[in-house]
C-alpha cells in the first residue's frame, strides 16, 4: 500500500526563503514525480542531472548534487528519496523500500568490515603513534555529548540491574546550539519551570516528559545508545571507574565508525581538570590509538546544568531507562534516531 499523499508531499514542497538551492531543488523533485516513482522507474544521477541542466541555476557534478540536493531533501524526511544499483528514485510502495534497505545494508557491512580490517592494522602496526594528522581547512567537526544511567558499580546490588550510556550526535552546527537553547527555554517556560531550570530525566513527571521529548524531535541530532546488563561482568574484576571507562570506550568505537573528526563531551565529575577527567581522557585516546590523534580532536569535561546537550543526553539515557523498568514508553518518539541502539552481552 503506498504511502499516504506521496504525491501531494512531493508536489506541494516548498524550499526555504534563503535556500540557493531551493529553485533547483524544486525542478529536481518535479522530475521525480513525472519519471521517478518507484524503484522499476530508477535513474542515474548524471542523467538527471543532464536532462536538467538548462533548467539548474547551479551548475553540479555528481559529488555535489547528492550532497546540496538529494541529501538536503532528505534530511527533511517529508519524503524519501530511494537508491538501488540503477539509481535515484521515490519510495513509493514496499518493495522501493526494500530495495534502497538492501542497498545502504549491503553498502555499510561491506565498508565496515574493511574499517574494521583497517583499524585492526593501524593498531597492531602502531600506524598513527607518531602522526600529528594534517590540519585541514573548513574542517567539520562532529560534537557527542555523552551521560549515562545506573551505577558502574558491578558489586552494587539495587533494582535496575543495568548501565545505560548515552552520546548524542550533532554535526557541529552553531545553529543548532543555539536553536537546542531555545527549546529548552520554551520548554521551562511552557512548563512553568525557572530560568535557570535544568532537565533531568530523574526530576520530570511522565506527562511533562512526553512534553519534553515531543518538542525535542524538531532538533537534528542522532543517538548512540549502550544497555550494559552488569550481571554479565560481575566477574570481570572491573572496579566502578574502569566499568565507566570500559563502557564509554565501547560506545566511543561505535560512533567513530560514523564520524570523522569528533569533539567528545563528558558530564563533569570532580572538576574539569580532576584525575578522573584525566584518567577518562587518557584511558579513550589509548583504546583509540587506531586512528590519528586528531580524529579525537577535543575531549571536554562540561557542567551539565550549563550545557543543554548534556541535558538532552540525560533525557535519553531516562526514556531507555524508563522502558526497561517497564514505566512510560516514548522510545518511539526518538527510536528514528538511534545510528547504535543494542544491549550487552
């Protein structure tokens, strides 16, 4: 069954007032509609882009018209844009779908697995210990931010027997740090909350929180999540400090995979310069030693009540928790998000 108003969808979209490629953009989808409906119906780009070029105010390779046209619409998600080994088309019925899931999946395995090869040589060799890495200019830098749930105490007996740890992904944007500012701003006045208030998933009733997380959803930002069932570890030997480490490290590999150059934040414990900050920092680039030492370009301890991030990381971490103690369930209002989402072992 196709979507709802596919077409009405497509044929109604209009480009922001200061898009400059908005014009394109809009010629570009027109020409979807009329030859590119479903999967059977796929082209390749370059063709479009010749059967469209008289009519572009820019001028595109290939490289630049996934990056400021196809990838640009989809982030919109009001529609999709599917790919096969054709081409570009519009999911339109399920088996569009199918085929761009087949696709990306056999893509990413394929490209991961020669990551992994690559990460297993460069550490084995110590390929990067002696590598600064190249400075390189209008560089884009990813910023994590990261909380966590529970206790890392292996030994610590209590009623939620897991340890949940939380980065959430922005691609470094100032816009979106001030427009996140903003949100929790309405959310404390909508909500009657002081100005200075900070969101904590331990502090919010159920009713505020779907609030919360509601508005929340207009902000674009990703989720890396890990659900660490302790009593699996208990016979590690790890104290509650290497448990912390250990399980931020295995988060931290994860994302990596999915980034380039990264800022890492950390709830601050103890002060931004204590040993434990120190040790954290040490312990991550050590683990990570695989890349050069610029792949990790800033590893920052921040306090939470001045950091909306944070904040957002701890919403998180208590939608999950919230699930697992079988409380509200608003995991489908962010689960569209999650680029790692797994439970360990």
């Amino acid at each position: 069954m196709p979507f709802n108003n596919l077409s009405a969808r497509v044929k109604a979209w209009v480009p922001y007032e200061d898009d400059k490629y908005g014009d394109d953009k809009k010629h570009f989808l027109e020409f979807l509609h009329n030859n590119c409906i479903g999967v059977d119906n796929a082209l390749a780009i370059k063709k479009i882009i010749g059967q469209l070029s008289s009519l572009f105010t820019n001028k595109y390779t290939k490289e630049s018209f996934q990056m400021h046209i196809v990838a640009s619409l989809r982030k919109e998600r009001q529609f999709f844009i599917g790919t096969c080994s054709k081409g570009i088309f519009l999911v339109d019925k399920p088996e569009d779908a199918e085929a761009t899931y087949d696709f990306y999946s056999t893509r990413i395995r394929s490209e991961l697995f020669h990551l992994r090869n690559l990460k297993h040589q460069a550490k084995k060799y110590s390929l990067f210990a002696d590598y600064k890495g190249k400075q390189k200019k209008n560089k884009k830098i990813c910023d994590i931010y990261f909380d966590e749930s529970g206790t890392p105490d292996l030994n610590h007996e209590d009623e939620f027997p897991y340890f949940i740890v939380t980065g959430v992904v922005f691609d470094g944007k100032r816009r979106e740090t001030a427009f996140l500012d903003k949100k929790f701003d309405h959310l404390r006045n909508i909500l009657g909350k002081p100005k200075e208030y900070e969101f904590k998933s331990n502090g919010i009733n159920s009713k505020d929180y779907e609030v919360v997380m509601r508005e929340l959803g207009t902000v674009d930002f990703e989720i890396g999540s890990l659900i660490f069932d302790k009593s699996k570890f208990c016979s590690s030997g790890k104290t509650p400090k290497g448990f912390y480490q250990f399980a931020f490290q295995v988060l931290i590999e994860k994302l990596l995979e999915f980034s380039g150059q990264v800022n890492l934040f950390f709830d601050e414990y103890s002060g931004a310069e204590s040993l434990f900050q120190k040790e954290l920092e040490k312990y991550i680039r050590e683990e990570n030693s695989c890349y050069p030492a610029n792949k990790i370009d800033n590893l920052v301890a921040v306090k939470s009540e001045k950091s909306s991030f944070i904040q957002l990381a701890d919403l998180v971490c208590g939608v999950i928790k919230n699930k697992l103690k079988g409380r509200s369930d608003l995991l489908h209002l962010i689960e569209d998000r999650f680029i790692v989402y797994h439970t360990i072992p």
